[in-house]
C-alpha cells in the first residue's frame, strides 16, 4: 500500500473514533433513565407517535414483550412494504411508469430492507417508482436500523440493571433513535452530499444529447436523502443500481469519505454508549479497542491486496505501481475518481459492517481483497458491525470468552458482575451457531442444483464458490453487498435468500433478548481478587481469539475451496 493509502486509512480511522466518541456519550443519555437530551423539542412530538399507537412510554416491558414488539413492527412493516411494491405502477409518485414488482422479488425486497440488509436483485432507478424509495425503502433504511439500536439498549440495560425483570420499552427506543439520533443526523449528511453534487429531487429521466452527438437518459429523483440514512443506519441499499460508485449518489472525494464516516461511526460509538450506560467506561473503550482494531486490519489488508495489482498482470510486465499520475493497482472494476485504496477502503467498512453499498465491484477484487470482504461477513459482522447489532453480537462473544475461561480457571464466568450460567450458554450457542448453520447449509444446497449453480458467472471454479458463498454470507449476515457475478433475480435464490434474512436478523434478536432478561434479574456478584477482568489487553486478546476460532473452524473449508485456492492459483 502506498503512502498516501496508510495517510488516508489513519486520517479517516482518527476522525472517526474522535467523532465516535463525543456521539457515543450523547447516546447513553439519550437511552438513560433520567431526563434525555432534546426533550423540549422532541418530547411533544413522542408523545404524540405514542398515543396514536397506543403506547405507555413510562411502561417497561419484560423481554418477552420487547421481543413481541420488535417481531410485530417487523411483520407489519414487511406486509406494508411488500403491498407498496406490488401496488406501485397505480400509485401515485411514479414519473417514470415502472410497472409492479414481480410477486418473488417483491417477496425478497420487503424482506430484505425491513430486516436492515438491503439487498438489492433490482436496480432501483428503473425498477422502483419515486414514492416506493421514499415511503417505503427510505422510511425502512430509518426504523429498521432504530430497531437494532432499541434491542442493543435492551441487551446494554440486562446488563446493567439487576433483580428487575424490565428492560425498557421498545417503542420508546424506536422513536427516540429516529428523532433524536437518525434524523437529525441524516439532514446533516444529506446536505453535505447534496453540496457535493448528489441528486436531490422528483423529476424522472432526462434526456441529454451526449458528445458524441447522440442522446442519453439520466435517472433523477430522491437521491441524497435516501443515501444518508443508507450509511448512517448501516442499511445500505442504493438508489441506483450500481449504488455508490455511481457520480449520481457519490460524485467527489469529499461525498466518498462523508459516506465512508457515516457507514462506521454510529457502530463505533456504540461502544461508547455501553460503557456509559453499565457505569464502566474503561470497558467499553476496550470493546472499541478490539472492534478498531478487526476493522483497521481488515480494511489495511484489502486495501494492500488491491493497491498490489493482479499477479498475472505483473507477470506480463505491466507496470501497476501507484503514482501521482497513475492510479495504478487492481483497477478493474473501480472508478478513477477514487482508485484502488479507497475502494479498499470503502469495501472493507462496508462488509465489517452491515451495511453493504458500495463504491466498486467487488466480483473484480483479487482473490486476497474479496476474500477478506467475505471474511469480514463471515466473522458475525463485529468488525464493527451494524447499528445495534454489530455491538449485541461482540457482547454474545465476550460472554461466550468469558464462559472459555471460566472453564479454563476452574471459577464460575462472570462478565460485569453477573454470573454466566447453563441457560445463558444455551442462548449464546443459539446465537453463535444459528446464522453459520443457514449460510453453509444453503450454499451447498445451491451448489447441488444445477441451474442454482449456473447463476453465477465464473463456474466451475473457486470464484463461482465465492460467488455462490458471498451471495448467501450477505442476506445471513445482514449485510446486502453483491459480490455480482451471480445473477440472483431467480425463484430459488429470491426464496433461499428470504430465509437468510429471517435467520440473520428476527432469529437472532431472540436469543439477544432472551439474554437481556435472564442477566436482567440476576442479582451483581462483587468483585473479588479471582474475578477475571475484562476491560484489559489480556481480554481483549482471548476474545480476539475466540472470535477467531470460532470463525475459523466454522468456515475454513468452505474458504478454501473458494477465496485461497483462488490466491494459490
């Protein structure tokens, strides 16, 4: 990697953590038990979303019904999305005339964006109509990711709180994290980008008389409003079909690094707010440290592997070296405007979280480059992880590290005074197991039908393997990047791909849930001189580890076949 790619990797990593933490502090009081930051003026509004809903904002819930909520809203939502998608071409809002969307990948749409993962077998601007990107996939890039966030602070406050059965009221922390935190924080973005040249308004194709004399379409419509929360909410999913390495939604290098902050800072922050909110700063700090630490090398290593070039390339005597007068490096597939380190760079925030736009193609990565994207998938997405639900899954692994070593000492687990016992393990192994399970389960499922297999574009081989793998690692874990190549518009993978949502996202918010409640009720054990710290480097490494392990021997053969001997090729 050059010079200028470390600069740019270390700026962007300093910025970020020093947004992240002043935002992380607002967060926890904005979830506190007291009085919250923007009251006055958001408070009469609240109120009024809770009486049309019908909603006691001072009744806390037991987890059971936090679940219940959060599993309503999400049906709901589904059902209202799907109808809109089918119902479009005699709505109002349609300047262009698309048509309704075909029933399985109405199917798949709905599913994907009400569960924050936003994959997308369309391109948006010939498929969508002006008022489904707006009523229905913006409003959803907004409360599906305020529905992470509200199960994270549920899980944060299990944790915290001790012999209570309550762990807050959903609806209260879905409203809060829309007005409070996602809105204005959208508003301020989409302005950014709009001064950048992003599009913002309702008009539909124009038609343009290109240099070479002849004419030209160009898709116009909601654009900047629709990226903002796109990154901010970890959502993802791209007004264009090409998402954000089209001018249109991310024209300059000052549009690319605001998207690039707004995809990571929201999950680092978090980190922040759950020291705050457990009354231990110290431990949340370490948390951040682990999750900057995945992420910065990660993102290094594609960055490096793409900065690199294509061997084969090199081998023919062409020269790939990065200049001020050549981009140089692995540039197929890539915009010249930000080269191969940022696209690095953008790829590797992207499949660390759980957002999934993208900047570049990430089928023309090297064989190094796209297997480090799907590994960051395939870690759980901690690295750092979506809005709420990066930070939920780090939390299941420290508990689950803390289980390891409990066993390895001969003491009982504890992790922030509360004692880790048979039924937490339960839930933990329910966690970690459910989404692995999905993802191979259905990747050979898919690699045993023919015409599954044909979708993609570059079998047999070990890049068809990764295709076929990427394409289903996304929907499992959330995420909704397209390694492309496979051309997944089908029946089977509209259908397998809407189970991977449900297991992904709805599945695993139980077990977090169910967690909350049974650590909620248990009574703070004090700290002794046998307590295992966990808010130290010598934790951080273990779970660092564990998260390895558990990765590893989960889909190392699977990696095999597919991105390594791709790179030993």
């Amino acid at each position: 990697m050059s010079p200028a790619g470390w600069g740019a990797l270390l700026a962007f990593a300093s910025v970020v953590i020093a947004s992240a933490v002043p935002l992380g502090r607002y967060l926890a009081r904005v979830y506190g038990d007291g009085p919250a930051p923007g009251d006055r003026l958001f408070g009469g509004f609240e109120r009024g979303v809770y009486r049309l809903v019908g909603v006691n904002p001072a009744a806390e819930q037991r987890w059971t019904g936090y679940a219940t909520s959060f599993l309503a809203f999400s049906v709901v939502s589904f059902l209202a999305l799907y109808l809109l998608l089918r119902l479009q071409a005699v709505l109002p809002g349609n300047p262009t005339g698309v048509g309704a969307v075909d029933p399985g990948l109405a199917f798949n749409t709905a599913m994907s964006f009400t569960s924050n993962t936003n994959w997308q077998n369309y391109s948006g601007e010939s498929t969508l109509s002006h008022l489904t990107q707006m009523l229905g996939l913006t409003t959803q890039n907004f409360v599906s990711a305020a529905a992470g966030i509200a199960v994270l602070v549920a899980f944060v406050r299990g944790l915290a709180r001790q012999r209570t059965d309550r762990i807050g009221n959903f609806w209260v922390d879905l409203v809060r994290t829309v007005t409070r935190v996602l809105l204005p924080l959208s508003i301020v973005v989409a302005v950014v980008l709009v001064t950048q040249g992003v599009v913002q308004n309702l008009a539909g194709f124009t038609e343009v008389v290109t240099v070479e004399g002849g004419s030209q379409q160009i898709a116009g419509g909601p654009v900047a409003s629709q990226v903002a929360i796109k990154q901010l909410g970890t959502n993802g999913g791209g007004f264009f079909g090409t998402n954000s390495s089209v001018p249109l939604e991310n024209s300059t290098w000052v549009s690319n690094a605001v998207q690039s902050w707004a995809i990571v800072v929201i999950p680092f922050a978090l980190c922040i707010t759950f020291g705050a909110m457990v009354g231990r700063p110290r431990q949340g700090a370490l948390v951040l440290a682990v999750m900057v630490l995945l992420w910065g090398a990660s993102t290094a290593g594609i960055m490096a592997a793409e900065a690199s070039g294509n061997p084969r390339l090199t081998d023919l005597g062409v020269d790939q070296s990065i200049s001020s007068a050549l981009a140089g490096g692995n540039m197929e597939g890539k915009e010249m405007r930000f080269g191969p380190e940022l696209s690095g760079l953008w790829a590797g925030s992207t499949t660390g979280t759980s957002n999934g736009s993208v900047n570049s193609l990430h089928t023309s990565y090297t064989a190094l480059g796209g297997g480090l994207a799907t590994l960051n998938m395939l870690l759980g997405e901690v690295s750092p992880g979506g809005v709420g639900v990066g930070l939920a899954g780090m939390l299941v692994m420290a508990i689950l590290a803390v289980f390891i070593a409990g066993l390895m000492v001969g003491r009982t687990p504890e992790f922030l005074g509360k004692t880790i016992g048979i039924a937490e393990m339960k839930i933990v192994t329910l966690y970690v197991l459910a989404v692995p399970a999905t993802i191979l389960v259905l990747t050979a499922a898919s690699l045993a039908i023919p015409d599954a297999v044909a979708a993609s574009a570059n079998t047999p081989g070990p890049h068809g393997l990764t295709e076929i793998l990427y394409g289903i690692a996304s929907p499992a874990n959330n995420n909704g990047s397209a390694f492309t190549g496979l051309s997944s518009n089908t029946t089977w993978y509209n259908t397998v791909q809407g189970v991977a949502f449900v297991v992904g996202r709805w599945l695993l918010m139980i077990p977090v849930l169910a967690l909350a409640g049974s650590l909620a009720i248990k009574q703070r054990v004090p700290t002794t001189s046998g307590t295992f710290p966990t808010d130290g480097p010598t934790f951080g490494v273990l779970l660092i580890a564990v998260l390895a392990i558990v990765t590893g021997l989960t889909y190392f053969p699977a990696l095999s076949l597919g991105p390594v001997v791709e790179f030993l090729q």
